[in-house]
C-alpha cells in the first residue's frame, strides 16, 4: 500500500473519530404525541389515528400522552413540549389556545411562542349547553333568568378562547354568571350533578346525553349539523366570530426536513374514510390546514382574542 493511501485512510477515520457517528434517519426510536386533556375527545381520537398511521409509516413505536391541566387548561402539556429536545420526538397536539393564549399569561416557558405549527386538522363543534331541567330552552332564555338568578358556568379554563367567547357573549346579552370554575372535562355527568348550570364544552363529550340537554349555542362561523336549531354565537354577536380549531406544532427549532415526515403522515390519516367518518358522526370538521395558513390563522385569533378582552374590560 502506498504512502499516500496510508496517510489519506488515517485521515478519514481522524475524521470521522472527530465527527462522531452518522446521524440516524428520523424517525428511529419512539415518538410521543402529546394531547394536554384527558382522553376521549376528539383531538385525542384523531391523534390517535395519526400516531397509529405514523408507527405504520415509519415502523417505530409511537404513543399518544394525555397530560391534562387540573384545571388549569392545556398548559402544562404544552410546557413538556416546549421544554423537550427540538428533533420531532415531542409533537403537541394543540387548541387554538396555546399559540394564542399561551404566550400571554405570564408562562415562560411560552413566551414567546416556542412553536411551529405543521397544520390545523380539527375544528371543533363547540357548544354552550344548560341541563334538561334548566328553566331556559335559548341563549335570550338564559339572559333573561340570569338577570334575576344566579347561574354557574362551568368552563376548561379562564383564559381560554372559549370561556372568553362565552364570557363577552353574556355581556352582549346584558348579564353576567354568577360563578364559574374550570374542569378538565365537561360532559353529562357535570350537569347531572348540578355542580354548574351551564358548561361550554365540545360536543363530542356530550353527546351520550345530547338528548337531554339543552344546547343553547354554539361557537363557531357554522351550524353544527347535529344541533341544526342552535344558533351560533357569530349570529348573536358578530365580533365573537372565532373557530376552535386544533392544529399539530412541534418546536421551531426542529429540522423542516422531520417536520415534512410528520406532516406526510397526518394529512393523509385526517383526509381518510375512518377520520371524516368520525367527523360526519360527531359534527365536527376534520380537515388539513397547512402551516403558512395556520400561522396566519393565529395572527387573526389573536386579533379577535384582543377586540374579546377589550370588551370585557369595559
């Protein structure tokens, strides 16, 4: 062997001695989807799916992580996200809240916004609703009772965009509740406890019993087709126009090129037959909105979120 091929062999594995080993294809060990509310809603069905479809795609392991808030809303989901290494092993599955919201109340881990959208694929059918018994059957109805009787409402969290919805929509309306608390979850048996009076929740975790509530409202641009005689919010007040979608983020940092793996796998698993099929049962709109309009999306949230707090405070 010659001298220079000597000296050009121990030069390459100098090389590589200093470089370390070749970075391994994403993905190659487990991936952690991480929805900050208990299971059984939507968002966690369809993450669901996209994990299964994801551990399909890539052959790694994949698991979906309810890390619920005690009341305290999505954040402390949203905080192992942002806090966990920026290489698409830790993808949240996000409300609108986080982005909007998140980097408002004071958490540092948010603010700013540690995030990246990669698509929106939820909207959900959100709703005000009141128990069988209430001595209201509509929105004017519980205005009018409220003004003379203490109501209670039940909510995921203050600060959330549906609680503040729900909130300027009742100052619309020329009352205020009582009371409110927040829940992790919001279904038949919070009313039939009659811990609150009126809760605003999605639709999917009332639906056991939709036959004996009553849906009052809900909040959103659209009817929802399985509550078709509820009118929404936008109608009773136009400035309370906001969609409650949810949408996968990853932490900015993360390579676009991990970022395309996770994206290729959710938009096909949410535009599948058994994904609209959940959506045609459950009135909600399952779709895939891509980033560059998501990001657009959060400007204009956080916008009417503004003109909602400005109301409030007057």
């Amino acid at each position: 062997m010659s001298r220079f091929k000597t000296s050009a062999g121990a030069l390459a594995l100098a090389i590589a001695t200093i470089a370390g080993p070749a970075l391994a294809e994403y993905p190659e060990k487990p991936v952690e989807f991480v929805v900050p509310w208990p299971p059984g809603d939507l968002e966690d069905v369809l993450t669901r799916m996209i994990a299964e479809d994801f551990a399909t795609a890539y052959d790694v392991p994949t698991a979906v992580v309810n890390k619920p808030g005690g009341g305290g809303g999505p954040f402390p989901g949203a905080i192992e996200v942002a806090t966990a290494p920026a290489d698409g092993y830790t993808v949240g599955s996000f409300i609108i809240a986080i982005p909007v919201v998140g980097p408002q109340i004071g958490i540092p881990e948010l603010n700013p916004d540690p995030f990246i959208p990669l698509g929106n694929f939820l909207t959900y059918p959100f709703v005000i609703a009141a128990g069988a018994n209430a001595p209201y059957d509509d929105i004017n109805g519980l205005a009018a009772y409220a003004k003379e009787n203490d109501v209670v409402l039940g909510h995921f969290g203050a600060p959330l965009v549906p609680t503040q919805v729900t909130f300027g929509l009742a100052k619309e309306l020329g009352f205020a509740y009582a009371s409110d608390a927040a829940f992790d979850a919001l279904d038949c048996n919070t009313l039939a406890s009659g811990d609150v009076d009126v809760i605003n929740t999605t639709l999917q975790l009332i639906l056991p019993c939709l036959d004996s509530v009553k849906v009052l409202a809900s909040i959103g641009s659209e009817r929802i087709p399985l509550t078709p005689d509820a009118p929404t919010v936008a109608e009773l007040a136009p400035d309370l126009n906001v969609a409650l979608w949810n949408g996968l983020f990853v932490h900015k940092d993360t390579p676009q090129d991990v970022q395309d793996k996770i994206i290729a796998v959710a938009q096909k698993t949410v535009m599948s037959e058994r994904a609209q099929a959940l959506a045609a049962e459950t009135g909600a709109s399952v779709y895939w909105q891509p980033a560059a309009e998501v990001a657009d999306q959060i400007k204009t949230d956080i916008d009417t979120l503004n003109g909602i707090e400005t109301m409030l405070s007057e």
